[in-house]
C-alpha cells in the first residue's frame, strides 16, 4: 500500500501525454471519415456539373420558307426528285435574312454547320409527309450543330475548345440575343437510342435494353437463388456435398464480374450459339452473378425465423415442405426481397461481363426483344465517356445521374421494404 | 414459335393443368363424402399436374434452344462442297455469317456463290422447320404431362408425396447450380488455355517481360503473334491494387474503428449509410471520375511540380479504386471488430486504459485475424476489378513502379482483347482467356484463403 | 462462521431462481405486508474511516430506476459482500464506483459518491486515473487474448509504471504470487492465456487487476463461471488479499458472502435493505426481507 499513492502520482503525470494520444487517434477516425465523405461528395459535385449540360439541348428557331426553286424540288411525291432535292438551301437562306452581309460559298457553308446535320432531313421529312406545304413559309425548331451547342453551354469552360470561327460566334451571339437559339429541357436524351452525333443522341435504347437485361436476370435469379437458400437451410444434409457447395456460393460471390463475361462469351455464345449482343445472354450471365448474392442475403432471411414457428406448424402435422413453404418462406419473404433488390441494383451498374458478350455494339433504335441486339445503360455510359467527341461527355454524366438514380431508388426501396416488412422477433 | 414466346406458353399450360387437376381432384372427392377422404390435398395433386407438365416440356425447350443453332450449323456446313469447307474455325464463322446474312436478306442473294445461295436456303427451310418442330414437340409433351397427371387423381394416390420430393429436386438442383457455375467458369477458361499454351510455351507466359498481343499485322510474319509475357501486366495489377489498398485500408479501418468506438448512435445511422452508398456506385461511373477528372487533375498538379505525368497514370487509377474499396474495408472491419466481446473492452477500461489504449493494444489485436481476412478480400476486388482500370488505366504494358506512368492490367487486357471483332483462335485471342484463368486462379486463392481466416476467426469468438 | 455455513443452504441446492418470480404464496404474503421505506437502511452502514463515502445514490437507465436512494461506507482494507435476488441492483451499484457505467448512454447516475474525499462523478474527475486505483474483476474470466506475461503487463504498461523491463518482470511474477499463480504458470508465462482453465483464468484476472496496485478491488461475482474447486481457490486469494485492498464483491452465493466478507448488504429491489457484521446477517437479520432471503425463501 505504502507505494499505491506514488503510483497514483505516476499515472496522474502519465495523463496528459495519454489524452493527447487519445485526441489524436480520434481526430485520425474523423479524419478518415472525412476523406471517404468528401471523396462522395467530389464525386457527385464532379458528375453533377459535368452533366447537368446533358439535359439541355441548344435549339435554332427559323422561318424557312420551303420555295422549290431554291431546293430544286418540284413535286415532292416523287422519291427521285426528293433524293437529289436540296434542303439544305432554305436553312442557309432562312439564316440569311438574319445576316445578309454573310455571303458566298464559304459564308454559307459556316452558316449551314450552324445548325446540326439532321436540320435538312427534317426539312425532308416534314414535305414527305406534307408535300402541300411546298412553297410555303414554316417556322420550324431546329438542333443546333454540336459546335454551336458546345460553344452556347460552355464557352468559358477552359476544359472545352470552341470550334467555331470568329464570324460563327459572332453570328451565334446575335442570334441568341435574338431569341433564335435557345436552350431547352433536352428530350431526345429520352427519347432516342445512340448517334454518331451528341445533340441526337439519348439513352432510351440502353434503359430499355437495361430493363429487358434486367427482367432475365430477375426472372432466373430470383426463384433459383431463393430456392438453393430453402434446401441449404431446410433440407441439406449434412455432408461434403453440402459443404462443397457453400464453399462454392461463398467464392462465386467473391470472383471478379469479368470472369462471368469470359464463361458467357466461351459457353452461351461459344458453346450454345447464343447470338451477341443481345439482353437474354447479357440477363443470363449477370443471373449467374447475380445468384450467390441473393443465395447469400435469403439465407440469413430465413435463419432469422425463430424455430419455434416451425416446431408449432410441426407440431400440428405439417410436413417439412408444408412448413417451409407456408411459414418459412412467406416470413422471411422481406428479406429475400430486400437482398434481391440490393443485387438486381448491382447487376444493373455492372459493365465489365457485358463488354465481353458484345453488348458494345452501336445501337440506334429501341430493342423489341430479349433477342434484339442491345447495349445497356452502363454500356452506354462507357462508350460515351471513352468517346472523343466532346458534347459526349456530358451526355455520359447525364446518363450516370439517371443509373444513379436508378440505383438509389431501388436501394432506398430496399430500406424501405426492409423496414416496412420486417418484423423483429 | 420463338422460345421467348414458347416459355410462357408451357407456363401457361402448366396452370391450366393445375386448375384441370383440382377440379378433377374435388371432383372424385365428391362421392366419396369430401377432400379428406383422398390421400391428398387437392392441391398437391393439382400442384404435381403443373409440375408434371411444366419441367418435361421446359428441359425440351432449353436442350432444343441451347444446341439447335450448333445442330443448324454442322447440317449447313455438311452440305457445302467438299472444296469450300474451312480449314480454320476463323474462316468456317466468316462463312457462316455470310450464309446467315444471305438468309436473312441483309446480303443479296444473287451476288453470292452458288453453294452459299444453296446453303442459305438450306438454314432458312431448316430454321423454320427447327422452329415448328420445337414448337409442336414442346407442346406436346407438356400437354402428355399434364393429361397423365390428370389421370392419376386418384383417392388412393398420395400425391404430396412426390410433390414434394420433386420439388425438394428442384431445389437441390438451384443450390447444385453454384457448382455448374464453377465448373463451367473453370470449363470455359481452362480449354482455350491449353490451346494457348500450345502456341506460347507457358514459362514465355509467366517469365516472359514484354506483352505486346496487338502486333500480328499479316499471317505469314515472324513471330507475328507477338510477345506474350505476363509480367508487366502482373506487376502494374499490383502497382494499382497496391495504391487502392494504401488508400482503402486505413481510411476504411479508421472510420469503422471511429464508428465502432466513438460516434454516438446518430452520427454512426447518418454516416454508414453514406460510406455504403460509396460501394454501390456503379464501377463505370469510378471509371469516369477517374479518367475524366482525377487524372488529367494528377497530371496537372505533377506537371506543375515539375514531375512527368501520363494522361493515365497508374496513381489515378489506384486513387479512385482505393475510394470505390473504402466501404468495403470500413464494413467488414466493423463486423470483425464488433465480434470482439465486451468483456474483453471492459477488462481493459476497468484497469484504466483510455479508449484508444483498449483499440489499440487489445481489440486492434484480437481482431487482427479477421481484419486480415477482410483485407484480402479487399486485394482480390481491386486485382479483379475492371472499369476503372480500362477507363483510367492505359494499354501499354510498361515494366515500371513509378505511380506516374502508365501500365496497364490483367483486366485491361482481357477486356480489350475481347471487344469487338475477334480474330478466332488467333494466340490474341486464346491468350485473354489465359489471363482470365490466371485472373481466376489469383482471386480464388485469395477468397478461399480469407475466408478461412475470417471463419476461423469467427470460430474463436463463437 | 461454519455455524452459519450449516444454516443456509449451499450453492448447489439454490437454483437461481427468476426475479422475484411469485411463486411461494408464504414470499407473496410478506411482501405485501413488508413495506421497505425508500432510503432506510438497518444495521450498521456508516464508518469512521470510509474509503467510499456514496450518499444518496440513484442510479437509473432511461426510465427505469435501478438504484433508489441508497448511502452507505465501504471502510478501508474490509471486504464487502453485496448480496441479494437478481436484478435487484447490486451489480449496477458496484459499476457506479469506477464508473464503469459510463459507457452505457442511457444511464445517469445522482447522489454523492465520495472516493477518499473526493467526488468520483465529478465531471473534472479522470476516470482513466480512477479506474487506476479502483480495479475490477468480471463474473467471467475475460484474459486478452495475448501471452500471460502481457496480460498482467498490460496495466503496467499503459501507466507507465515501470521504467525497466526487469521493473516489469518484478511486477509480473509479484503479481502472479499474489493471485497464487505464479507456480502453476511461471513456466510457461509465453503461453497464450485463453488456454488456461476457467479458474487459472480468473486468477490471471485478478493478477491482471492487482498489477496495477489499486486501492480497492470490485469483484462482479468473480467465481459464478468457476466450478468449486476453482472457486476455493479464488475464495481464499480475497481472504489473503484483504490485507492490503479493500475489497467490494458481489456474490449470488451466500456462502462466499459468509465465507469472505467482513459486512454485508443485503440488496432488495433498488433498496439497500441492511448492511451488517457478515455473522450478524447470517445469524440474526434485523431486517424481515434479509431473512427470508437468507433463510432461502425467494431468491
């Protein structure tokens, strides 16, 4: 005892040194909390303000006046004469009127990349389906050209160059003073599958080719991972095979996507002579990926059944199936939905596997089926980003907030599924 | 009929028999005095009619679908002229696309040869004769199934019996399928990589310094098919996966050791949710951020230093792939950590320790095992991972350890030599599956060996 | 003492029974007729020379209150025994004296709790150099899973206690001796200690905590995971250190109380009922509830 207050004097001096380590080992955890969270949130301001662009379009309002002289275009019912017919004339001349000190060759063709390329067939089109219309003046809605665009959204971005010359600036200031470009909610982003132009171009092919991706892999997933869960839990027994076949699950969960676009690519495409590129092997492959994660997520489910509930539905007579089938199952249902959603969600973002089994190709209209070729909205995303022309860029952040939001919805069903339906026992 | 329409036909049919066989089931039980006067539930029986007419005619329809289009091919080939058949699997699938492009109209029929005309017609009448027969076959049995389990309702039948054994089948074969994924993953890489070995000797493989697969310009070159050396693709997967652990360990096992120790119930329900978002952030969208802001923002800051930066460097790729693992490492530090009894915290804290004390010399130790695990599983994700690195990471194989430069990964390259237009079983090709076996292999053994760790640690902890 | 011993009955024919389940109508009766008046204590609960001086005391968790008014002294070098029915707070009491409760959220601990003076919940008050003087040894043994050295190094070490290694090695082996250890294990003091048997365990717990040289030692039923051999054992290491600690132990065995303590307080229901001479308690209860729990009639 005689030692025990000098002892306490050496802790009492140890103290302060001890507190500081303290201080600095809990400003390290919020330190590193602090990396992780900004890290998101760079992430999300980076995408956001990279691709909140994508949802504009930049549109050139003109009076054209469709005269069949300047197209060279007489009867418009006629495929021949609308084949060599030029429609490019009206929009020069329309543009013209704005500016009529612009002329000779070379000043037209400077006005004509004012609007994109699609601008004459829609001229075209339009008298096509309205060949009345022949001679008449229209005011119509044009996409701008891709340079306009970049030019009108992101002139004092240093990270885009302006490729238009001095006289095409000056003529695109003008006009927007004038009302006559515009930027507008962009709804050819949804409304149409992939171009070789950014201002056409939009994600409908790839959602859609996603949702019939989607609907293979849930279709296959969901039962068969369901149902490997309910005879490990309930009917396997104990033994090797067993064992061998939990060893399994857990690896599968654990092997790299890009693996499962090898064994597509060698056994559906190679093997069975699937053809590429479309949803139903794209749904297969991430089905097989998808599997031991709700394999993994329905077993913990149905653990949490108390016994007792299967001791009373026994006790009354009930088979083992008649148990598992009208009390298991249905009870730990939440569970396995909550963890199928959780890895529909991975499925949807995945990528890699996809590349492998040829859903890279350049699709341009919606996909009607399961073997219609498609691309998929990370795919999508990909080649955009990996593309070189500029106004890609951020159509492909535009397409990443609409995954993301894909995303979080399903997982915020998720949660809340989880907490609407779970009940603790 | 095509098979996506085929399908939901036999489920169709299968719950039409399901409804037949319950009324026939109540039917007989009728003048016998009631349901409880058959063996069964009716609804076992009507239950075994759907499953009797359902399994027979789905197994025809996915054994007719999986191997028609083979059978189609041989029997196309077959009827050729001796003199046009392919001597190598390249030329026989550029010939089969120009048979299959001349049947379906996309080329015109007229300037083709006269044997592939022929055989064009050949696959058309043999598609459309496959398709009916498959059509009329599935049917068939499905409607056989079901009139026999129709007449077996019987009183004396006991049909929940071999309801239920069927059905506890079925599952065992859902559990089994894990294993058919595995065989068939090590199935699909394992063939074309004996083939490649057959081409480059497997010590060029594993020795070998350079890779460079792209350089096989004409058939008849010198060596054209290029240097297949694994090394540098070995040593920038590492380079990269070590940069994301440097980056994904600490940061992770901290904020989980921070929520774990420190942060009160609201801040640790705001937060975690946050770091899980992290992890379901699709790959792609890493792969953006990475090459699209972070590296040109590294080559930037590197170049203003005074320091040579590729446009991909090795560190951007690493950096944004350190922050896609953080939540992974931060959960399953937490569960290890969480699985260290209380006794153990409060055994430290009543003798006086600090909180940070009892972290670091009692828990962080105990838990040391499982954190390890877990670590490990973190290595064989970013070894495995793919988008980012094709997107930020480049293609040229350089041997190097500077964090600056470009290299490229074993995912890099599997992924680029598979897209697109592949030269069949050119040694390019053959050579991404060897990666990819390499790739399985690798990852395999790190998962097996974590697991056991974490298991293992679990054990120790009950 | 062993005049007592035969009066109650031993560990093995005392069941722990559920909280004050009703179950015997003769306890029911009692119960409703024994008013206990909230911070009244019979027998001898106040000392000259307190080490703890606690007035006042409630403890509750949420909205439940777990201790209700209770003052008491625990004098220098003497050895306590709490005892009393699960659940009726004497647990929760002993973790208030090196505030070990602190790391539960929900509880909140008033009154007066005075150690040698001086206010332990004071919120200036360091519970790192409290818990340094005031040690405690847990119902089950929980060794780190570290060496047996490290482990009763291991408070040592955090305080800085010894300068030298061969300063560390004296602690250890003096340590080790005092808990009795020291021959079974000096031979293999490398060896990890969840190895060791429950009872080797739990002495390597109270070697652990006595490393540290603390002035008082709480013991938290220190020997209900031990079987009676081990328990013996343990039993007579508190006879030997109650010499030089003063020693708060919490027991469910009535016996140990008997057999260990100088006093005893006899916990009901978040009241302390009676504090008193061990042989008084076990002889001649003043209060009614003390003898119907010492004479076995709830428990």
């Amino acid at each position: 005892m005689s030692n025990s207050s000098s002892q306490v004097e050496i802790v009492r001096q140890s103290l302060r040194r001890r507190y500081r380590k303290e201080r600095r080992f809990r400003m390290y955890g919020i330190a590193a909390i602090a990396v992780a969270l900004l890290s998101l949130f760079i992430l999300f301001a980076d995408i956001i303000g990279k691709g909140y662009t994508g949802f504009l379009k930049t549109t050139v309002t003109l009076e054209v006046e469709l005269d069949g002289d300047t197209m060279y275009l007489e009867d418009p019912t006629n495929p021949d004469e609308i084949a060599m017919a030029d429609f490019t004339a009206p929009i020069i001349a329309a543009l013209q009127t704005h500016f009529p000190e612009a002329e000779g060759s070379a000043a037209n063709r400077e006005l004509a990349r004012l609007v994109g390329s699609y601008a004459a067939s829609d001229i075209r089109d339009l008298l096509e389906a309205n060949p009345d219309l022949l001679g008449t003046i229209q005011t119509m809605e044009f996409l701008a050209h891709d340079t306009v665009s970049v030019y009108v959204k992101h002139a004092d971005n240093p990270r885009y160059t302006v490729r238009l010359s001095e006289r095409q600036q000056q003529w695109v200031d003008e006009l927007m003073e004038k009302g006559v470009i515009e930027t507008g909610f962009n709804d050819i982003l949804f409304s149409k599958g992939d171009s070789r132009e950014p201002a056409n171009a939009g994600i409908l092919s790839a959602i859609v080719g996603s949702l019939l991706t989607m609907f293979v892999t849930l279709v296959i997933s969901f039962p068969v991972g369901v149902a490997a869960a309910v005879y490990l839990e309930e009917f396997a027994p104990q033994n090797r095979l067993t064992d061998f076949i939990e060893v399994n699950i857990n690896n599968l969960a654990a092997v790299p996507s890009i693996i499962f676009g090898l064994l597509g690519l060698a056994v559906f495409i190679g093997l069975f002579g699937m053809p590429r590129s479309v949803p139903v092997v794209g749904g297969l492959v991430l089905a097989l990926m998808t599997v031991p994660t709700i394999i993994i997520s329905s077993r913990a489910a149905i653990k949490s059944v108390p016994p007792s509930i299967r001791e009373a539905a026994e006790g009354i007579g009930a088979s083992r199936m008649q148990v598992v089938l009208h009390h298991v199952v249905p009870l730990a249902m939440p569970g396995m939905l909550t963890g199928s959603i959780i890895g529909m969600a991975q499925a949807l973002g995945e990528t890699a596997p996809l590349l492998l089994i040829g859903m890279v190709a350049f699709i341009v209209d919606v996909p009607d089926g399961l073997f219609d070729a498609a691309t998929v909205l990370p795919v999508q995303i990909y080649l955009w980003a990996s593309s070189a022309e500029q106004g890609f860029i951020e159509l492909a952040s535009a397409g990443i907030m609409v995954l993301l939001t894909f995303m979080i919805s399903m997982n915020a069903l998720a949660i809340w599924l989880r907490k609407r339906l779970e009940r603790r026992w | 009929m095509q098979t996506a329409n085929l399908f939901p036909l036999v489920l169709i049919l299968a719950a039409v028999a399901y409804w037949l066989a319950f009324q026939r089931s109540r039917a007989v039980a009728a003048p016998l005095g009631g349901v409880r006067h058959l063996k069964a539930l009716p609804t076992h029986y009507a239950a075994r009619a759907a499953l009797w007419s359902a399994i027979p005619g789905l197994i025809v329809l996915a054994l007719w679908t999986g191997f028609e289009g083979k059978v189609i091919q041989g029997i196309v080939m077959g009827s050729l002229p001796q003199d046009m058949w392919p001597d190598s699997p390249g030329k026989a699938s550029l010939l089969l696309s120009q048979i299959s492009n001349v049947a379906s109209g996309s080329l015109d029929p007229d300037l083709a040869s006269e044997p592939i005309a022929k055989a064009a017609a050949l696959l058309k009448t043999l598609r459309e004769q496959s398709s009916l027969f498959m059509t009329i076959l599935v049917i068939l049995i499905t409607v056989l199934g079901a009139a026999f389990a129709w007449f077996r309702v019987a009183p004396h039948i006991n049909a929940r019996n071999s309801v239920e054994t069927t059905l506890r089948r079925i599952f065992f074969v859902c559990a089994a399928l894990a294993v058919l994924i595995t065989l068939g993953i090590v199935f699909s890489v394992i063939l074309e990589t004996v083939r490649f070995f057959g081409r480059v000797p497997i010590t060029d493989f594993l020795f070998g310094t350079s890779w460079s697969p792209q350089t096989a310009l004409r058939a008849d070159q010198v060596g054209a098919d290029g240097a297949f050396g694994v090394i540098p693709l070995f040593t920038g997967t590492l380079l990269i996966s070590a940069i994301a652990l440097l980056v994904a360990v600490p940061t992770g096992l901290l904020s989980a050791i921070y929520l774990s120790e420190y942060a009160g119930k609201k801040v640790r329900s705001t937060i975690k949710p946050l770091l899980e978002l992290l992890a379901g952030i699709p790959t792609v969208v890493y792969g953006f951020f990475a090459a699209l802001t972070v590296a040109p923002f590294i080559r930037d800051l590197a170049e203003s230093i005074g320091l040579e930066a590729s446009s991909q460097s090795a560190l951007a790729a690493g950096l944004v792939m350190g922050i896609m693992i953080i939540p992974f490492v931060s959960s399953l530090s937490d569960d290890v950590i969480n699985a260290v009894p209380q006794s153990l915290r409060d055994g430290s804290l009543a003798l006086g320790a600090t909180q940070s004390e009892t972290m670091k010399k009692v828990i962080f130790p105990a838990a040391l095992p499982g954190i390890m695990g877990g670590i490990l599983l973190a290595a064989s994700r970013a070894i495995g991972e793919t988008m980012i690195v094709v997107m930020a990471a480049g293609l040229a194989a350089n041997l190097t350890a500077n964090p600056l430069d470009s290299v490229t990964t074993v995912t890099v390259q599997i992924a680029t030599l598979l897209v697109g237009d592949q030269e069949f079983d050119s040694a390019k090709t053959l050579s991404a599956f060897a990666l990819g076996m390499l790739l399985f292999i690798v990852t395999l053994a790190l998962n097996v060996l974590a697991l056991k760790i974490v298991r293992k640690y679990r054990e120790q902890y009950e | 003492m062993n005049s007592i011993n035969s009066t109650i009955p031993g560990d093995a024919t005392m069941p722990e029974k559920a909280p004050l389940a009703v179950e015997d109508p003769v306890t029911e009766e009692r119960r409703e007729t024994v008013e206990i008046e909230e911070g009244k204590t019979v027998g001898i609960p106040f000392s000259d020379n307190p080490k703890f001086a606690l007035r006042n005391v409630e403890v509750s968790y949420g909205d439940t209150r777990a201790i209700r008014n209770i003052s008491l002294d625990i004098a220098r070098n003497e050895v306590i025994a709490f005892i009393g029915p699960s659940g009726c707070g004497k647990s929760t009491f002993l973790r208030c004296l090196n505030r070990m409760n602190d790391s539960i959220d929900t509880c909140r601990v008033k009154g007066s709790l005075m150690l040698d003076g001086d206010d332990i919940y004071d919120p200036r008050r360091d519970v790192v150099e409290l818990r340094a003087r005031v040690g405690m040894v847990f119902q089950k043994p929980n060794p780190f899973p570290k060496s047996i050295y490290e482990n009763v190094a291991y408070g040592p070490r955090i305080h800085g206690l010894a300068n030298r290694k061969s300063d560390l090695d004296e602690i250890v082996e003096s340590s080790l001796r005092k808990a009795g250890l020291w021959d079974e294990v000096k031979d293999r003091l490398d060896a990890t200690a969840t190895g060791m048997s429950g009872g080797q365990q739990q002495r390597l717990c109270i070697a652990r905590a006595i490393a540290v040289s603390p002035e008082v030692i709480l013991m938290d039923e220190p020997c209900s995971a031990l079987d009676p051999i081990a328990t013996a054992k343990v039993e007579e290491l508190i006879a030997e250190m109650s010499e030089s600690y003063t020693i708060v132990i919490v027991t469910h065995s009535m016996q140990q109380a008997a057999r260990v303590s100088h006093r005893t307080a006899y916990f009901h229901l978040g009241h302390l009922v009676e504090v008193n001479e061990t042989n008084k308690v076990f002889t001649a209860p003043e209060h009614e509830l003390t003898e119907s729990y010492i004479t076995g009639r709830f428990g």
